[in-house]
C-alpha cells in the first residue's frame, strides 16, 4: 500500500468519535421517565430502548450519504441493528453507532461512532469519506495482533531522545504518552493498543499522520512486531 506500512500484524485500526446528549431528549423518552439505578446493565438496556429511534435516524442518514458519496448499489452496502446500535457495512469499512450511559452523570447519553475494517487506512484523505463523516473522528485507535514490550520502546525513545518528541510514562512502564511537536493531541501506548487522540477541530487525515511520524522513531527488530 503506497505511502502506508505493513499493517497486517495489527489486529484492529479504527476511527473513533464520542459525544454526549441529554437522555430526555431522545425521541424514545416520556416524561417522568429515568434511568434505572438498580444495575448498569438494565440502566443500558432502558437506554437502548428509548434510543432505538434515534438509533436508526442516525443510521438512515449515514446509509444515504454513504450510497450518494461512493456510488454504492444495493448489494454493495448492509445496514444492521442489535440491542447495542446499529452498523453499516460498505466494501470499504464498517460504520457502527452505539450509546451508552454516562458514567459521570447518569442523566446524559454517550454517543459511539466508528469507523473500522478499512480496506485502506489512506481512505479517511478521500474527499467522499470527508463528505460523509466531516471531522467528527478525534480518535484513532489501533489494536496489537500480540502484546508488546513497552518499556522496550521507552528504551528506545530514551535512546533516539528524537526532536520534537515529548515522553511520559508510568513507574511500571506498563504504557506510556507522547507528543509531537505541531500535533495538537497525545498518543497512548500500553501492551495491547495505540491510541491517539486529538481535540475537536483536529482532523481524521491528521490523526493517521501522527501514527506514521510515530512509526519514524520505531525500530525494525522483531521485538516489536505490531507496530512494523
């Protein structure tokens, strides 16, 4: 894949994008209604419940400004739901869409939003995926095929001290956050994923390019083979 590396050792690469709502104003809530506080698990049940239209409008758009960007016949694109949200399978990637009850106030909603499976990473610069999804992603997020070592690669940052780099790390080493100089946003490492994660006005494009200037200050040894 020109101008991309060796992404087959790792496991999963996906685009992702949260944002929060008031859970009265899903179309699914009456008044008087509230989240149940008994257990999370019938407090996300309740809220799927009442979600579910909302849900669906979501997907609905989606699935249109999917066929009309791409071209996408009917047999090219498949929409499903579950209890969780919904999906969109394209011969590109695969949108999902889930919800979820804030953590630290229970009276608002967690949107989910992301896109994985891409047949191409470089696809997030194509002008269609723009049209689609605008800059709603601040994530990306890769998942390792097998854990690594991170104190391995604190090593060797430590060792390379490259320009614009900032390190940061845990005692135990078990992850640890850089920065780069003109990225306005953090990478996350710990044995099993990378996560980099920018602010609101960062862009999709700009996100996958952090991921490449962070493989620059990678070895090529096999210690580290999810990242090569």
């Amino acid at each position: 894949m020109p101008g991309m590396p060796d992404l087959s050792q790792l496991q999963r690469v996906a685009f992702r994008a949260e944002s929060t709502g008031r859970i009265k104003d899903l179309s699914g809530h009456a008044r008087g209604q509230s989240i149940p506080d008994y257990s999370a698990v019938a407090a996300r049940k309740f809220l799927a419940r009442i979600a579910a239209g909302d849900v669906q409008a979501d997907l609905d758009r989606t699935f249109q400004a999917l066929r009309d960007a791409y071209n996408l016949k009917r047999k090219q694109i498949e929409a499903s739901r579950d209890e969780d949200g919904g999906m969109i399978r394209t011969p590109q990637f695969t949108y999902t869409v889930t919800t979820d009850v804030d953590p630290e106030n229970g009276t608002n909603v967690i949107w989910r939003r992301e896109v994985s499976g891409l047949s191409d990473p470089l696809l997030v610069r194509a002008a269609e995926f723009k049209a689609v999804f605008g800059p709603i992603f601040t994530t990306l997020l890769f998942e390792f095929a097998r854990p690594i070592n991170v104190a391995d690669l604190v090593d060797h940052l430590e060792d390379e001290d490259p320009t614009g780099l900032k390190l940061t790390y845990g005692s135990d080493t078990s992850w640890c956050e850089l920065t780069i100089k003109g990225f306005p946003g953090t990478m996350r490492v710990d044995a099993k994923t990378l996560v980099i994660a920018g602010p609101p006005t960062v862009s999709t494009a700009s996100l996958l390019d952090q991921f490449l200037a962070f493989l620059d200050h990678l070895p090529r040894q096999p210690d580290l083979p999810a990242l090569r």
